[in-house]
C-alpha cells in the first residue's frame, strides 16, 4: 500500500489549500465562501490529526460546494486508496485528472485501484500514462508502478519488456525504484514464457518459478555461469519444460557454444508455435558466418508471425551481411514502419543506407536518433 503521507507531501508541493474567492461576491455567496473555506481548513486539520473518516466527510462537504477543488479531489481520493476503497477512490481521481491531465502521480493511483479491481486492461493504460508523464522522482510510486505494470506485460505475453521494468527494480536503478516484494518468480515466469500473474501459479511450479527467476537476475547481473548451473539443476527435475531448455540454449550460443544448438532445438520441439528459439539461432548463424542457415531460422520464425519487428531486424542484418544492401533495407523500413520505438532499428537503418549511399536519407534517420538522445556514435560504414 502508497503511504497516504507521501502522497499528500506529494500534493502540497504544487497545491493550494483552497480557491480563493473574489471580494466583491454578493453577501450569500460570500456566506457560501466563507463556509467553503472553514470546511477546508477543518478537512486539512483532521487529515493532520489522522482522523480520516472525519477528514473524508469534510472534504466531501467542500466538493459539494466546489466540484473542481483541486485539493479534495486529490486528498480525498488519496485517502480512499490508502483505506483500500479502490472503486471511489478511482473515481474521485479521475475527476481530478480531467482538471490535470498530465499528472503522472494522479494516473499511477487510478492505475494501481485498476488493477486492485482486477480491471487489467484499464491498469495497463494507466499505468502507461503514469510513466509517460512522469513520476516526478517519486518512489514511492514508481515502483509500485513498475511493479504492477511488469506483471500484466508478462500476463500479456510481453516477457522481454516485462524482465527490463523487474531488474530495474532489484537492481537495475542505483537502487533507488524499489519495491518491498520479491521479485524471482515474476521474473521467473518471463524466463519460462508463462503468461500469468504470479496468484495465478500453481502451487506445485512455484519453486521452479522462484529458482528461474534467481537465475535470470543471475544472468542480468554478469552471473553467467551461475544461472547456467540454475537451468541445468532445474531441468534435471524438469525435462519438458521448454523455457528451460531456450534460456540454458541462450546462455550457450552467447558463449557461442555448438551446445546451445542443441538446446534450442529441443525447444523449438517443445513449442514449434514459439519464435523465440528460431530468432536465436538466426542470430548465432549470422554472428559465426553461416548465413544461409541463419536465413533459413529466420525466415521460419517470420512465417510463424510475419509482424515481429525484431524478426524482420534479424533478417536485415543477415541480409546485409550477405551484400544484400536493398533486401537489408527492405527489412529495417518494415521494422520501421510498426511503429517501434527501438533506436536499434534506426542505427541499423542509418547504416545501411550508408552503406547503400543514401546519404540523405541516412542522415534524416540520425536527426531522428539524435533528437531522440539515442545517438551512440557515428556509424562505420
């Protein structure tokens, strides 16, 4: 749970504590002013005092008089969330973001009561909207928002993604977007490929989730040899399970080890439906010179689904590699093209436009980079 004192910290630093009203109202409305203003200040008294069903009702009475008072909306819906009353908390909290859209705090509280309602969909769009406006160095929101939101990327099946936002959180940040939960079986169910919430587990995987996750964070912290030892202990007790056999055969083919072959097969075989496995193979054919065979596996994994962008980017890179500068170019502007955010598919797109002589074009794409603050160096031709 958000501490309701962090949050209200939080809002007193942009907040006034009431509208003032104009001196010349008639003698009712300043009656009604006057009236608002007491309430206010008796609202803010029992919120100090930690009276927070009486401060609840006072700052429902301002409402009434004021519907678009900043403040109550902002406290009140603080104090509901922190008192796990997620439905009216949501509520008053919207109402506040439609006054203050670009809140990030304000949607990182309506998408934590959205997913406290199990209303998933709403708490993934929120949540979003939390970080893309920024949580203003606020950790003790951030990390929930993190959190929350790693765990429906991998209820969606976005395990990449998911695994970034977890390491991140462990260690991945100076340390400083924490969250006081563990965090090995959510990154373990990433490694393994199941797309569930981690109540959602059977008891019985629990401990295999649990130790895949310590050998991921193993792999993320420079640990290779040690989550290689994890994967192979667990699939002695688990032969059939496939993640197992992709995230030991990824560990091999980084050492470029002929081994992680092997292991990459039998997951393929496992879960012929997975493109995971083939991208891997493609990229460890292209890396040691066998093209053809790298575009063999790609080319399969693109017939399983033709809108992975990080296939078509594999394909590019082994087309260039071959000599094939136009099919290569053909590959990064689909990439392009799907909208993806990932400045990797622009660096190799400026290249190979270089390497094609479209000096123009190359040095649009990196404008685009360099206006994205994505610019690493200049690229070799």
């Amino acid at each position: 749970m958000i501490a309701a004192t962090a949050l209200f910290a939080l809002a007193m630093s942009t907040m006034a504590v009431a509208p003032d009203q104009p001196a010349h109202h008639a003698s009712g409305a300043a009656s009604q002013a006057r009236s608002f203003g007491q309430i206010s200040t008796a609202a803010m008294k029992a919120w100090n005092e930690k009276r927070d069903k009486d401060a609840m009702a006072l700052f429902r009475q301002g409402l009434k008089l004021h519907p678009d008072w900043n403040e109550g909306l902002w406290y009140l819906g603080a104090i509901l969330y922190d008192h796990d009353q997620y439905s009216d908390a949501r509520d008053q909290l919207r109402r506040y973001l439609s006054l203050n859209p670009k809140n990030g705090e304000g949607w990182a509280l309506v998408g934590l009561s959205d997913y406290k309602l199990r209303e998933f969909t709403h708490a993934a769009e929120d949540l979003n909207r939390a970080v893309q406006n920024g949580l203003g160095g606020h950790w003790d929101l951030t990390g929930p928002s993190y959190y929350f939101s790693a765990l429906l990327l991998t209820r969606d099946g976005h395990f990449a993604e998911s695994s970034q936002l977890l390491y991140v959180l462990k260690d991945g940040d100076d340390g400083r977007t924490r969250v006081d939960v563990p965090l090995e079986v959510p990154m373990g169910l990433n490694a393994l490929g199941y797309a569930m919430l981690p109540e959602e587990v059977p008891a019985d995987l629990v401990p295999l989730a649990r130790q895949a996750g310590v050998a991921t964070f193993a792999r993320f912290e420079g640990r290779p040899g040690e989550a290689k030892n994890i994967f192979e202990q667990l699939l002695k007790q688990y032969p059939n399970e496939q993640g197992l056999h992709f995230q030991l055969g990824y560990l091999l083919l980084l050492e470029h080890s002929a081994d992680g072959v092997g292991e990459m097969q039998k997951a393929i075989a496992l879960a012929p439906y997975d493109f995971e496995p083939l991208l891997s193979l493609a990229d460890y054919y292209n890396d040691t010179g066998k093209y053809d065979e790298a575009l063999v596996d790609v080319d399969k994994a693109l017939a399983l689904d033709s809108t992975v962008v990080s296939a078509h980017v594999t394909r590019g890179r082994i087309l260039n590699a071959k000599g094939d500068t136009a099919g290569a170019i053909a590959e990064f502007e689909t990439a392009r093209k799907a909208g993806t955010s990932d400045n990797r598919v622009l660096w190799e797109l400026a290249r190979a436009y270089r390497k094609a002589g479209r000096q123009e074009e190359a040095a649009q794409v990196m404008k685009e980079l360099q206006q994205q603050n994505a610019l690493p160096q200049t690229p070799k031709q």
